[in-house]
C-alpha cells in the first residue's frame, strides 16, 4: 500500500500512536536498534568500509529529500539522530583498510562489531521545522518567528550561517549532511571544538578562506565578537582551539579509488560557506558517486582495469611500428591501448554506463539472510530481515 511504500522510502521514523499521561503527551514508536553513534563508539571510532559509507549515505540522504520535498528542515543531522533497523550485531573484518585520515598512512585489518541489517531510521524530530518564508533582507520579519531562532543545529554539525547569525533555509541540513558522511569516512567528527571562532577557523582549514561577503552578511554582534573591525580576520587570540584540527577536504579521501573522487566532489558541493551554493537534496540523489560506488559498476571497472594492465604489458613487447598503428578503444573514465590479446575478451563484457538517473534505497539491489526468500515481499513484517547489498562481506 502506499504507507508501505512511503515508510520504505522516506527513511524516517513514523508515528505509531500518541496518548496523554497525567497530562505528559507521549509517543508510541516501533522499537528499533543503535543509533550510528553508539554503533562508531562501540567499534572505537574506527571508518566504516566504503560499502557501508555508501548504503548509510544513500539512505540519509533520501531521508533528507524526502522532507525537503515537504518543506521541512532537520536541523539537527547527527550520527546519535540515525538508528539502525535492527540491534542484532557480527563481526566483520576489514582487512588492508588505509586510514586515510592520518598523517601516516597504516595498513592492518580491523574487526568490527557491526549490524547485520543496516537500514536505517532519522529520528528525533523535536527539533525540525517548516522552511521560514520570511524576507531575508527584512530581519525583524523573521527573528524567533513561529519557532524561527537562529540558535539550531547542534555544534560540531552546524552550518556557517547559524554560527554568523544570518538567514538560515533547507542547506543547513545539507551542510550537517556532508559532516556526517565525512564523519563516516574518517571515523571522528569533521569539526571537533565548542568554540565559535575555532570553528569558523577549523572550516577555513578544510574549505578555504571566509568569503568576506559572508562576513560582511553575519549579525552585527557575531560580525564585532568573532572578528577584527579593521581586517576582518578571526580573533584567533580569543578562541580556545580543539586538540584535533580539521585538514584540507581532499585529504580525507583516496584518490586512488574511482568512488572517492566523486564522493570528494559531492562532499565538496555540500560543504560551501554560501548556502546557495550548495547542492540541494535532489541534486545529491542523482550524483554520479551513487553510480561509480555500486558494487556493479566497481566489479566491472575492475576488470577494465585488469585489461588495460594485460594490454599495456603485451603492448610492450611489440614493434615501436604496431604500438603506435594500435587503435584506441574509448570508455567513460579510461583511454586503453588495444593490442592482440586475449584481454580483448574482457573488454567486450564492459558495456558503458548512461548518466545515471535518480537513485532511491528501493532500486539497489538487496540481500537477504539464509531464512528470508528472496521472493519475499516487503511487509512490516519482514522488512527489518532485509538488507542492503554486501551488510555482511568480510575481508575488505
């Protein structure tokens, strides 16, 4: 039915049933598992694997689509705000995982303690709102206004424009989106302080420098209590700095993946200091890290690549005449040399891939445990028996 659907795709937690007790307003909610957070403290903050980063964010940011499309703002995106389906937990082994996020990079294997079904729930809507329609340039209109404050978000996730005081609209949410899926990645928070001036400063670190347009826009008293009057510079003098510092964005990534790249890019759209810049719900749904991500899409680029090596190497050893009379085959992210061999067989298995269309947690493909037929239909019943693809792959 149509709640079915809605329930599987909005990634939301939905209202079971609300009652008053000795004048307490109480909600009823179907009982789920950890939330993230307490999933990342209990494995010691350690990456989740790319797969894993992959399947959460796809489902947050569906979530994230699903109330935009609504008017509605989080405003409170967070790892403790995101449950997982299921309590139920394995262990799992990531092998040779590169702990990018140091400045030595380190291979070991790891095991983790995860969940066995990752779907996930946002919850904790005390905070969420409807998209102020206020005049930004008129601030008296909208200052603490039907539940318009600028005091939202919590700290570490909370967006240039609620830390400066000005207009605030839906890229809040994508701003604490791109700090929770960075989260995932590096295993600690994007922007570990409590001091504002920190962490503008920590956000000028990973993204560059504070436009001073932005600076120029911030209330009059953020604007004389963060910076210098004369050169606009952060009073660095007065903030209490964190013991771990943000990095550049880029060095949080491994370039040497194709899916990093993207997600780099995509991160990048998300974490801008003006909010209009920043990609919207919509437009993060139809990123092409979805595509290069998928486990499809990285078997055969694998073997892309596995050619392209057999074919360099025989290369190699014909005349200077052939190689350079060798045709040249085409694809969508790589240039291979073609000679004789037997690679060209699979090569033909590639098949180009077209811009990749909206995704939607419903279109990847799913797996199931031994005692859930795949032909199973998707009920409330069975739904938390469902997961996404790879949930329990080991060695990485």
């Amino acid at each position: 039915c149509v709640c079915d659907t809605i329930l599987t795709i909005s990634c939301c937690i939905h209202l079971r049933e609300y009652f008053s007790w000795n004048n307490h307003p109480c909600f009823v909610f179907k009982l789920y598992g950890p939330s993230i957070y307490a999933v990342m403290s209990k494995n010691q903050y350690h990456p989740f694997p790319d797969w894993m980063v992959r399947d959460l964010s796809l489902q947050i940011c569906a979530a994230i689509q699903f109330l935009h499309q609504m008017d509605i703002i989080f405003t409170d995106l967070k790892p403790e705000n995101i449950v997982f389906v299921d309590g139920r937990t394995q262990k799992v082994t990531i092998g040779n995982v590169e702990l990018i996020y140091e400045q030595k990079k380190k291979k070991k294997q790891k095991v983790l303690d995860l969940p066995v079904n990752i779907r996930i729930k946002v919850v904790d809507f005390g905070s969420a709102t409807y998209e102020p329609k206020y005049d930004p340039n008129n601030k008296a209109s909208w200052k603490f206004r039907d539940g318009y404050n600028y005091l939202i978000q919590t700290r570490h996730y909370r967006a240039p424009e609620v830390v400066l005081e000005m207009y605030w609209k839906k890229p809040v949410d994508i701003w604490s989106l791109g700090c929770v899926i960075l989260e995932f990645l590096q295993g600690s928070m994007a922007f570990g302080t409590h001091c504002p001036i920190d962490h503008l400063n920590q956000m000028q670190a990973m993204i560059g420098p504070l436009p001073s347009k932005l600076i120029h826009a911030a209330s009059s008293q953020k604007r004389s209590e963060f910076f210098h009057s004369d050169t606009l510079q952060l009073k660095l003098e007065e903030a209490k700095p964190s013991r771990v510092q943000a990095k550049r964005l880029q060095t949080y990534f491994d370039f040497n993946k194709l899916e990093h790249i993207d997600l780099y890019d995509m991160i990048k759209r998300m974490l801008q200091w003006f909010a209009a810049d920043r990609i919207t719900a919509k437009e993060i749904m139809q990123h092409r890290y979805w595509l290069t991500s998928n486990p499809i899409h990285k078997q055969q680029q694998q073997l892309l690549l596995l050619a392209q090596q057999q074919l360099n190497m025989q290369a190699a050893f014909l005349p200077a005449t052939t190689r350079l009379a060798a045709p040249v085959a085409q694809s969508s992210s790589t240039t291979v040399v073609m000679a004789p061999t037997l690679a060209l067989a699979a090569m033909s298995q590639m098949q180009s891939f077209p811009h990749p269309q909206p995704v939607r947690p419903q279109d990847l493909p799913l797996k199931t445990h031994a005692n859930v037929p795949l032909s199973s239909p998707l009920n409330n019943t069975n739904l938390h028996r469902v997961e996404f693809h790879g949930y329990n792959k080991v060695g990485f």
